[in-house]
C-alpha cells in the first residue's frame, strides 16, 4: 500500500469487502520449473540484456487502455529471470507486482516492446543446433504475439512461433504460476490475500450414502467491477458428494483456491453439522468427497459471508430435502449456529432482486441496513422480495425448504396479498388500517419478516429518515471506488518520478476518469441529505477529491501542484476516516 495516502486502515470497510468476489489478481512466476537449460542459452551479452530489458517491458505499467493482464506479466518475468537471474530490474518488478500490483510505468508503447522481443527471437535462433535457445525462443516469440496480437510484429510473432512449433519448440506455461495473490486497489483493503486449496475432514458414520448427492441454492455476494465500483449479486452455489475409494472418511472442499476467511467459514460449518447430525450417525455416510462450487468458478472468492448457504447444502444433503430455487441468503455462522454480521447487505439485497429471487435470509445485525433500501430505493424490493433476518441457522432452514411447514407457506402467502395490494393501488394504501393490520398479522407469525416490518414502519411513518453508519459508508464507496483507485494509482507512479519536466503527469486523468469522478459527485449529492451527521466531514473530504478530479486542474495551475493537491486531499481524507473508526460510538453501531 502506499506509505500514509494508502496505508491500511483498522477497521475499514471490511465489512463490505469480506463478500466480495475478488477480480483479477496477480499470480507470480514459478522460477523453479525446468523448461529450458538456462545455463546452456547462448547469447552474447548484447542480446541477453536486451531481451531480458524486452520481457521486463512487459511486466511494467502501460497506459491503463493498453493494459497487460497479470498472467503475460507473470509469464514474462519467468523467462526474463531465467535469463538473467541476478537483473535488478526483474527483481523489483517481481517484488512491485507482488506487494502493490502496480509497477514503475515506462513509456515504451507495445509497439516498440513487440519490436524488442522479435529482435531477441532472432538472436536466439541464430543458434540452430542449441535446443535450449529454440526453446526460450518459443516462449518469447508467444509472449510477443499475445503482448500485441493486432499490431504490427503480430504476423512477425506469429510466424516465428509457428516455425518454432513446427520444429518441436513449444512455450508450455502449465503450472508456470503460483498461488493468486489479491492486492488492495483502495483505501480500506486489507493487505493481501493468498488464495489455495482448502479441505475439511469430517469422522464419516454407519450411513450407506447420502440422502441426495446434489443439492444448490442462491447466494448472495458483493462484486467488484472492471472500473473498481461494487455491485451485488446473486450467484448459485452448488455441493456435490461423490464416492472416492481413497477418502476413508468425508472430505470437504471447494472447486477452486479460496482466501483464508472462506477456508475458515467451512471448517465452522462442517463442526455444527458435526453436532447436528451426531445423534443420526445413520445419516451419515463414509468414503465421500464433497465439493462445494460455484456458478462463476473463475472469479477469486474469500469472506465468511457464505457460511450459512455452505450449512444449508451440505445439512440438505444429509437430509435429503431440497431447497426452494428461489431463495436466497447471506450471513456468517458460528459453530453453534448463530448468523452472524455481514457487509453489503443492501447491495447484495438490489443482487437479488435482479436474479429474481422471491425469498432472502440476512443477519439480524445487518436488519438496519435494509431501511437504508428503503430510504435509497423505495418500497419497490420490499415488495417483490420477502425478506427476513436471521439470527439461528434453524431460521434460515424454515424458509429455504422447497417444501416449506404450513404456518410459513399461509404467512408468505399473506405478505404477497398485501404487496400485490400495495403495488396495484400505490405506496398511500399502507396507511390504511386493514393494510397495516394484516402486515401485523404476517409479523405476529413471523417475527423476523423484515420486509412486513419495514413496510408498516412506512405507513405509519415511523422509518429512519437517515441511513445507517454502515450504509452511509457503503454508498460512498460504492459511488466513489472507482475515482479513489484512479487518484492512489497516480499517487503511487508519482512516487518513482524523476524527471521534474514531467512530475505531475499522472494526474492527466482520460476522459473516462472524470466520468467517473462526475457520476460519483452527482450520487454523492443525492446522499447528502440522508447521510448519518457524524459522517459529514468524510462525506465533504470525499466529495473534496471527487470534484479536484471531475473539474482538474486550475486556470493557472501547474500539473505538479495540481498533483500535490490531490496528494493532499487524498491525506485529508485518510485522517478523517481515521478518526471516525476511532470513534466508540461509530465503531459500536458498524458492529451491529
């Protein structure tokens, strides 16, 4: 992170960010695997260094429109540093990607790169009869190709490559990377998160099989976007149980490297079911490998926030019943069931409505947070989904059974009445009293139907007219990611600048920069008025470099000063965060 603009924060947002499906993340070189003999590489001193000075190219920073993903990066450093083990440049490129996932840019264009690494495919080549330099010849020619694939060495590339294969000279980059590493890309990040495989054993039982070997259910999760904004949405989780003759007893794991706090969410759950079930030992079965995966297996996952979805699979694959299609839920759990807090419920809330889902599980704690939809929103996804707050996983069994008991089946039946009432005839019928007496009706039976809750609070006009600290603070990131991320990557280039004639440069911000930085100013402007009071100092520092970005720089002012502004600004902000999450006060109402 970057030193006192991006350093990390105690608290933070984590409450957001631990649902988040992670974007891309850099994965670093494996330098030990044998692909070529890097000792038997012939090249003289000249086109070593100037192949070497090629791949490292690649690695660095281009402009953010043309930008190389972590995967050619990582590739690129593997050769460079097989080439020259002891090149500063390539060591602190490793270590820049892996401790920021940013780099020194360089103002070399692809173009010049792509001409680079072709000159250094035909120094290697000269050497016909050496097998190794064919080989590392192969591996640059296809890093060159897929560096620029429309450009204008792209044909140049193309055709050594194939020459190469055609030869027996292959670039094959199986197991060539390591372990994702995700980096922070704002202000209230954690530090890093390795992703990898997790297993959980469970003591297997006297049962033959299980009940059913398939079941899924909607979860719900918080995601970032390609320009760094967050969004919710609801994703199908799925467990599958097979037989393995090589598991003695079961084991759980995932269809893909998860972060620390997702491994941990799985070892709480399978000790409650180890509890639950441990008076029906005929229910459980031995000798089984059950996977747990998920609809978008390609995008990193870590947050405890999908405990509860994890209980009820596996719970229904012991006991055979399946669950409603369109439920939905969230929430962390503890080894003797208590839902616990989670960040984003609100968005996650907007991520459901979209998927279409009718019937959605949060956290008690987080109950507050859902009159910020309604405050943010309307009434409309209180109608067109049942919410209900969670505070045991038995809640969460009741309303996600296909097969649901009577008294919740007649109860959600009657809470659709009224909402079909109040969507024909308008927000106004909720004062009525018939309106407001059966909404009593659907609470006095269900007590925790946060949505039947909510909506009387509205006709009766007793809903908070201010969002809550946890709301408030997950709007302005969500309005403001993208403009924060652009405004600390510049902060950090400027840090390797050099050159005085062009110090400030990085804060020329494109055309889609500003957009960003103007549509978070007009949000931020629509939340003014609803925001928690103890966080309109945040609020105006945020909004401060928001619109430094939306209007740039002065009439007279110089790039460098116009930098050393937003530097400022950027500092500005971070004390005020500070400040507020030192707050007893604001740190007790953030925790529910």
């Amino acid at each position: 992170m970057i030193p006192r603009v991006f350093s990390v924060l105690v608290l933070a947002l984590g409450l957001l960010w631990g649902g988040l499906a992670h974007a891309d993340a850099y994965r670093p070189p494996d330098l030990e695997k044998e692909i070529f003999d890097t000792k038997a590489v012939e090249l003289d001193r000249f086109d070593r260094s100037g192949a070497v000075s090629a791949l490292v190219s690649v690695a660095r920073d281009f402009d953010e429109e043309d930008e190389v993903d972590f995967e050619l990066r990582a590739h690129a450093l593997a050769i460079a540093a097989r080439l020259d083990s002891d090149n500063e440049k390539v060591d602190s490129t490793l270590e820049q990607l892996k401790d920021k996932q940013e780099t020194i840019s360089e103002s070399a264009d692809k173009s010049r790169v792509s001409r680079r690494l072709a000159s250094a495919v035909r120094a290697l080549v000269r050497k016909k009869d050496n097998e190794d330099n064919l080989t590392c010849a192969a591996y640059i020619s296809d890093i060159g190709y897929r560096l620029d694939p429309e450009g204008d060495y792209a044909s140049k590339h193309e055709k050594q490559r194939d020459e190469l294969e055609d030869d027996g000279h292959k670039a094959d980059w199986k197991d060539m990377l390591g372990r994702p590493i995700h980096k922070a890309r704002n202000p209230w990040e954690q530090e890093e998160t390795v992703f990898e495989k997790k297993e959980v054993e469970m003591p297997g039982g006297k049962g033959e099989r299980f009940a059913q070997s398939q079941s899924r259910v909607n979860g719900l999760v918080v995601r970032q976007l390609g320009n760094g904004n967050l969004a919710g949405s609801a994703s199908t989780v799925n467990a599958t149980a097979l037989r393995e003759d090589d598991v003695d007893d079961l084991l759980f794991t995932f269809n893909q490297d998860v972060g620390p706090m997702m491994g941990g969410c799985l070892e709480e759950v399978i000790k409650f079911l180890r509890i639950r079930y441990d008076s029906e030992p005929e229910k459980i079965p031995s000798g089984y490998k059950i996977e747990l995966g998920f609809q978008d297996k390609y995008v990193l996952k870590d947050g405890p926030s999908a405990a509860t979805v994890f209980t009820l699979l596996l719970d229904s694959l012991f006991s055979g019943e399946k669950l409603d299609e369109q439920f939905a839920c969230t929430g962390d759990m503890t080894a003797d069931g208590m839902v616990q807090k989670i960040g984003g419920a609100a968005a996650k809330i907007r991520g459901a409505t979209k998927r279409g889902c009718k019937i959605v599980g949060i956290p008690i704690d987080n109950g507050k947070e859902i009159g910020d939809v309604l405050l943010l929103d309307g009434i409309e996804q209180l109608l067109d989904i049942q919410i209900f707050t969670l505070k045991t996983f038995d809640q969460a069994y009741a309303i996600s059974r296909a097969e649901k008991s009577a008294e919740v089946t007649e109860t959600l039946e009657l809470f659709k009445a009224v909402a079909d009432v109040v969507r024909d005839q308008g927000e106004e019928v909720l004062a009525n009293a018939e309106v407001q007496k059966r909404l009593e009706t659907v609470i006095e039976r269900m007590p925790n139907h946060l949505s039947a809750k909510l909506l009387l609070q509205k006709g009766k006009d007793e809903h908070s007219k201010v969002l809550t600290v946890g709301g408030t603070l997950n709007q302005i990131e969500i309005a403001t990611s993208a403009t924060l991320r652009t405004v600390g990557r510049a902060v950090f280039t400027s840090r390797f600048n050099d050159d005085d004639e062009d110090e400030g440069d990085e804060f020329d911000f494109d055309k889609e920069a500003v957009n960003d930085a103007k549509e978070a100013l007009e949000v931020l402007e629509t939340l003014e008025e609803a925001i928690d009071p103890r966080l309109k100092k945040y609020h105006k520092s945020v909004v401060t470099i928001c619109k430094s970005v939306a209007d740039g720089p002065g009439d007279d002012e110089k790039a460098k000063a116009y930098g050393n502004r937003l530097k400022e600004e950027m500092e500005s902000m971070q004390a005020v965060y500070k400040k507020l999450v030192s707050d007893p006060e604001i740190l007790e109402d953030m925790g529910g």
